[in-house]
C-alpha cells in the first residue's frame, strides 16, 4: 500500500486537492476531519483539553473559538494542545491505515496541514505539496470570515516556510493556474505513483523515497 503525504500551507488549496484525489477512488485521511471528531461531544480530545484549558468546553464539547484565544500566539499553551492532540490523531491515522491494509487498498492518502511539521512525513512513501504564490494565499485567506493580515501572519509564523516545504516534497503542485490545472498535475502524480512498488504499512524499514522535484504547473514538467 503506498501512503501518500498530501500537505500544504494555510490558503493553498488543499482541501480542494484532497476533495480531487477522493474522485480518483483514493481513501484519505484527514487530519483536520479527525480533530473535530475529537473535539466534539463524546469526543476522546474533550476531558483532556477540558482539563488542561479550563472553561473552554460548551455543550459537551471543545469551544474552538474559545480554545483558539487560549493558545493562539502563546507557544507555550500551543505545545500543550499539541501534546494532547496529536497522540489521538495519530492513533486515529494508525486505525485508518490499518483498515485500508485489510481492504488491500494500493494506494492511501494523509491530509495533514501540518505535515513536516509533526514529522508525519517519515509515515508517506511520498509527499504532494499544494503551492501558490504569496499573494494568491493571501487574497484566499482574506475571504475567510474573522481573517486579518495581521492573523494571517501570526499563522504563517507558525508554520514552516512554504519554500521549505517546497524543498521538502517530492511533488509540488502550483494550484495558482487553476482547478483544471491542479486536477491534470494531480492525475499525473497519481499515474506515477501507482508504478511503483513501495509497501510503508504495515511500517517498512526503508526511508521514504527521496524528493526528485517534480511539479505540476500549466506545462507539467515531468
């Protein structure tokens, strides 16, 4: 089964990547879908929390806009989140991963945001990451109810460089060209791919296949 790592800065289009790789037939993953359940009402997230950030649950489950106040620009209550977080998304990430394995499934996606990150890479025989130019993520975000230029940039803080990034994935997709575009790059990838013959899962011994530059543009250059 290949795991593929699909990831990309806030505003790149990932969610539309993702939603494209699904109409291919690829089960995925998501990070973000996880930490919801999480926090929802019976979720597995909520007496943690609750207990580490006082009054931030509402109805039984985790006010996001009350817990993102808490943590967000104080790294410190940040890193506590995360620690009580991230365990219970990777163990829902291992239950995925598990069931596709018994389904034979050739081929897995994990939607994670923040991806390099967490070191999640090092679970993906390949990463795809969503890219655009700086101003493109700029006028997508801004759209977003609640979002300022000055929130925008306590988030990319957060986050590492999207030329890092860049650095990082062996598929870079450029999403600023439009949907048709990021759609054909992402046919290509997946037809690439699909030749190889890697098996991360259950977890291998080999590392993950080495970045080759590849990207995905209005003249695909492969």
């Amino acid at each position: 089964m290949i795991i593929i790592g699909l990831t990309g800065s806030i505003g790149m289009g990932k969610s539309t990547a993702a939603a494209m790789l699904r109409r291919f037939g690829i089960a995925t993953n998501d990070a973000d879908a996880n930490v919801h359940k999480l926090m929802a009402p019976g979720g597995a997230a909520v007496a943690p929390v609750a207990a580490a950030f006082p009054g931030v649950v509402k109805n039984g489950a985790i006010d996001r806009a009350e817990l993102g106040k808490r943590v967000f620009g104080n790294p410190e209550a940040l890193r506590r989140l995360e620690g009580i977080v991230h365990p219970l998304v990777a163990r829902e990430r291992d239950r995925f991963l598990r069931r596709a394995a018994l389904r034979r499934a050739p081929m897995v996606v994990l939607d994670v945001p923040l991806l390099f990150e967490i070191g999640a890479d090092s679970r993906c025989d390949a990463v795809i990451l969503v890219s655009a130019p700086a101003l493109i993520q700029e006028i997508r975000v801004l759209r977003r109810p609640g979002m300022t230029r000055e929130r925008l940039q306590k988030v990319r803080e957060q986050q590492m460089p999207n030329g890092e990034k860049r650095r990082r994935a062996e598929f870079v997709v450029e999403t600023g060209f439009g949907q048709r575009t990021t759609l054909r790059g992402l046919k290509q990838i997946v037809r690439l791919l699909a030749t190889r013959k890697v098996r991360h899962w259950p977890p291998a011994s080999q590392p993950r296949w080495k970045p080759t530059r590849y990207y995905a543009r209005n003249r695909p250059r492969y």
